[in-house]
C-alpha cells in the first residue's frame, strides 16, 4: 500500500444498466485506513456527478481554488496572531506586528 499514498481511489461507481450508484468499500476502507495513519481530524469528501460537458470539472477547480486561498488566508493569520504574541512578551503594544 506504500506505493498507493498519493492516488485517489473511486469510491463510487455508476451502474449504467440500473442507474444505481454501488459504494466500493474495500477502496473505502483503504482511505480510512490512510487517514487514520495520517492522524488527520478533518476530511471532506466531495462527489459531483453529471451528465457529459455540464461543469463537474469546472466546479471542483473552483472550489480547490477557494480552498487554496482560504488555506493561505488562515496561514496568515496564524502568523501574525505568533507575531503578535511574540510582540506583546517582548512588551511591545499588541498592534506593533502590523505595522511589517
């Protein structure tokens, strides 16, 4: 399984002769293993499922995108909250690391 860390897994698979959707539990089964070696707390896992040409792939670059900034958008704040903590035990006032 070493070899299989960084490849998605389907998880779903469409039946074509009953338009049912089959839950593929042993690939399941394979990422709540990765994620509990992982020791991750959160995971969201999305599904969009459409029709040919409707913007499946459009949708989920989008919203990697938002996630991406959001992530450096958190990073951010998480430094200066550091900054700012580092600030105020060298006795500086709390708003000197805004100022950079």
């Amino acid at each position: 399984m070493a070899g299989l860390q960084n490849t998605p897994l389907k998880i779903l698979e469409l039946k074509p002769e009953s338009s049912e959707v089959e839950i593929l539990t042993e690939n399941l089964q394979q990422i709540c293993t990765r994620i509990d070696d992982s020791g991750a707390s959160l995971v969201s896992v999305i599904a969009v499922m459409g029709t040919y040409r409707t913007g499946k792939s459009f949708l989920l670059d989008l919203l990697a995108r938002y996630l991406k900034v959001k992530a450096a958008e958190t990073a951010k704040a998480e430094e200066l909250e550091l900054a700012r903590q580092e600030a105020l035990r060298a006795g500086l006032p709390a708003w000197a690391p805004g100022l950079g």
